[in-house]
C-alpha cells in the first residue's frame, strides 16, 4: 500500500471587522487547490478574533472541498469519457 500526506495550510488577513483566511493544500503529491473563506464582524458585536477566523477558516475549507470533488469529478470524466455521477 503507498502511503501519501497531504497539509492543509491555513492563512488569515484580520482588519478589526473583516477576517480573510486562504486553505491550501501541500505535499509532494498534493494537487494544486486552494478555498478562500471570508468572515465580517457585524459592528455591533464585541470583537473576537476567534469567531472570525473559525468562520473563515470552516468557509475557506468547504470551498477547498469543493475544488478537490471538481477535480476529481473531472479525472473521473476524462477516464469514463462520461458525466461523473459523485455522491457526496
């Protein structure tokens, strides 16, 4: 059995009412994706750093899920020479 590992990189942008946050993917055979994310602090709630970047970071994850289904509906595509029909 071969074994891979993949990481995945999480990044944030803060600026007191906007968290940014970019989910990479690394490794030596790790595809080339990535999912951004975006909370904003409504300016009537106490600030808390880590509401915003759990939210941009659980958003920038799903799009980063995403990418990788699209990738691998489309390698599926390119071997059946069908739509890819991927439950998920």
């Amino acid at each position: 059995m071969t074994m891979q590992h993949w990481n995945i990189d999480l990044s944030f942008e803060e600026d007191g009412t906007r968290t940014a946050c970019k989910a990479s993917l690394s490794g030596p055979e790790a595809p080339a994706v990535q999912g951004m994310g975006v909370a904003r602090r409504n300016p009537a709630d106490t600030p808390d750093a880590k509401i915003g970047e759990e939210l941009a970071a659980a958003r920038a994850c799903s799009e980063l899920a995403h990418e990788l289904v699209g990738r691998a509906a489309a390698d599926v595509e390119s071997h059946t020479h069908r739509p890819a029909d991927l439950n998920i």
